[in-house]
C-alpha cells in the first residue's frame, strides 16, 4: 500500500508538472491550441480537457460518488474556449483533491473503491486505494484504479 503522505507528496509532483505543462501551453496561438493532431483528442485544448476531468472524476469516485455522462459533459472540450479556462476549472479542482488528500488517512487506503462508471457500469471487488492491481481490459467496461495510480475514462 502507498502511504498517505507518498500519495500526497506524489500528487504536490503531478501538480508541480501540470503547472509547467500550462505554462508550455500558453505560448502557443489560439489556432496551435486548437489544431486538429490527428491524436486520440483531437487538440491540445482537448487533451487538456480530458486530462481535468479524469482528475475531477476520480475525486468523485474517491468521495463516494459516480458520475455519469450528464455530468462529465460539464467537462466537455467545448466548453474551455481558452487555455485560462481550462486553468480555472483544474485549480478548482485541484483544491478538491488536496483536500481530500489532506483527511485522507492510512485506514482510507485500506478500503476498496466501488463505483458506477460513466457508462453507468458497477466496478467493484478490486485492490484497495493504494495498492497495485492489474487493470481488465477497457472493452468490458470494468477499470480496476486504486486511488493515486493511473487515471481510466471508465
């Protein structure tokens, strides 16, 4: 199981390299940013946008909460017009995760994740928050995340 304070310590790095890929980011022009890459998100803005609100959707799932498609569309790329944006609404949000991570205790960690996906799938029965476990395939719709490992749409 990965501590409480390595988990925060991890997310203050996650943090630290967000803010540096913004930075990057705001050097490009309005059509850079919006430029179809041919990639699995069609632009940098949209790449943006899916990488808050995966963030956003895990901290739901750690709060006891599933989100589904209605509210994932608040996230929608279309609705970051601007790199300033998308900065706001991940800010928000990464006030939200600190602090979780701030009362989130060892005994927490302990506890398995259950959780509706935003397909309206159940996941449950895997690895507690913190530990390793191996991932089932996306096409069953199942992700098996422990908090503070890797981020999954579904």
């Amino acid at each position: 199981m990965i501590p409480a304070d390595t988990l925060r310590d991890l997310y203050d790095y996650n943090y630290w390299a967000r803010d540096r890929q913004l930075e990057a980011c705001a050097a490009l022009t309005e059509e850079q940013f919006l430029r179809p890459m041919g990639s699995s998100f069609s632009s940098v803005r949209d790449t943006l946008a899916h990488l808050v609100a995966v963030e956003w959707i895990w901290h739901e799932r750690w709060r006891g909460r599933s989100p589904n498609q209605v509210h994932v569309r608040e996230f929608a790329a279309e609705t970051f017009p601007t790199l300033a944006t998308i900065r706001d609404r991940w800010q928000a949000v990464e006030g939200n995760v600190r602090g979780y991570l701030a009362g989130l205790g060892e005994s927490a960690l302990k506890q398995p994740l259950t959780y509706t996906n935003v397909d309206l799938h159940h996941v449950a029965d895997f690895a507690p928050r913190g530990e390793p476990s191996d991932v089932p395939s996306r096409s069953n719709h199942r992700t098996a995340v422990p908090v503070g490992s890797r981020s999954a749409r579904d």
